[in-house]
C-alpha cells in the first residue's frame, strides 16, 4: 500500500495534465453536442418531413455506430478525402458528433413530455411558432430534462478514453506512457482509475445539485437510472 501510495504521489502531476485534457474535451464535447442536440430535437419534433429526416438519420447513425468508428472515420478516413483534421480537433468533433445525438433524444423527450397545449396557448395570443418554441416550450423543457440528460456528461467524461488512440495527450494516454515507463500497469492503471473516479464522483455532484436547483416542483419526468 505505501508503494503504491508513493507511486500514485510521484505520477499525480502527469494524471492532472491528462485530466484536465479530458476535462477540456468533455467540456468541449458537451457543448458542441448540447447545440446539435437541441438542433436536432426541435428538427425531429417540429420540422418539416425533409428536417425530420435529417434530424432521424444524424441520431441514428451516431447512436447506433461505436464511437470509436466514427474518431476513426474522421481522423484516417476523412484525409483519403482530401479533408485532414488535427488529432485535438478529430476528438472535439468524434465527441461533439456523438455527443448530439444522444441529447437529441433527451431533449426531444423533454420537449414532448411539455404537450401540445402550451403551444396551441401561444398561438392563441398571438405569438408566433419560433417565439412560442423559444419563450414558452423550451425554458420549461430544458428543465425537465436534466434529471435525465445527466447522464451524458459523465457518459462523456468516460468515453474521452477513446482519443488516446489517436494520441490525444489525455489522461489514459498519460496511463500508457507511465506504464511504458515503469512497467507497472496494474499500479498505472489502478491509479488513472481512481483519478477518473473522482472525477466522475465531483461531476456527479455538481450535476445532481444543478438538478435539485432547477427541478420544476411537481413536475418531473423520469431521470437517471439507479
């Protein structure tokens, strides 16, 4: 234990560096998918036929394809193409991409546990369909779906692991270099575990004091699973 404690003490600065790439590309992701996302949600639930196809096809091929496809796709695929990314901006993208489509379906739930008439309300004193949408539905909406959507980030914040393999200087690539150094992989790994764990235990946190302080009293929908 006292090994592995001066272990864990002597290679802390090199897991802050990664874990504060991963906090960055979490964060990046997060809000880059928080804008096609709700793009995405309002095409599917109030666009025309050719919106909604747009909106289902972009949700179903992100949620049904392994994100590590799609990081793979982008950064070697996309060059054969004539289009090259950076290693930083094929993670933001990779993540961002995925990231949409699963709130899509968070904030499409949300959208349409609201109910058609708050809209029809709108209408009637004269407000138009975008100004309905923006200053009645989407306030209430974007509450409602926290409890839920709380989900993602954390998801997020685990699946950054993947960009190592692209050489993101990340924390799980910061596990492998370590491990390459002291042929230890279990006290490496073990380590990087933890450090992700408190991680997500602080994540956590603050996701479920944001959803304690926006919960609509009596008004909630399902969230995250136990």
């Amino acid at each position: 234990m006292t090994a592995f404690f001066e272990f864990f003490v002597r290679f802390l600065p090199d897991m802050l560096k990664g874990a504060g790439v991963t906090v960055l590309l979490t964060a990046e992701g997060l809000a880059a998918g928080f804008v096609l996302g709700l793009l995405a949600s309002l095409a599917r639930t109030y666009g025309n036929k050719f919106w909604r196809g747009v909106a289902v096809s972009y949700i179903e091929l992100f949620r049904g394809t392994p994100l590590l496809m799609q990081l793979f796709l982008i950064y070697y695929g996309l060059p054969g193409l004539g289009v090259t990314f950076s290693r930083e901006l094929s993670a933001f993208l990779a993540l961002g991409l995925n990231s949409g489509a699963y709130q899509a379906e968070y904030l499409r739930g949300s959208i349409l546990a609201i109910g058609d008439g708050q809209m029809m309300a709108g209408r009637s004193i004269g407000m138009s369909r975008i100004k309905t949408i923006w200053h009645i539905i989407l306030p209430q909406a974007l509450r409602l779906a926290i409890p839920a959507w709380s989900n993602e980030p954390v998801s997020l914040l685990k699946s950054t692991a993947v960009v190592f393999l692209i050489a993101v200087p990340e924390l799980m690539a910061k596990a492998k270099s370590i491990a390459a150094q002291t042929y230890d992989p279990i006290g490496t790994y073990l380590a990087v575990a933890l450090v992700y764990l408190a991680m997500v235990y602080l994540l956590d946190a603050v996701l479920r004091w944001i959803e304690r302080a926006t919960r609509i009293p009596g008004f909630e929908m399902e969230g995250r699973k136990a």
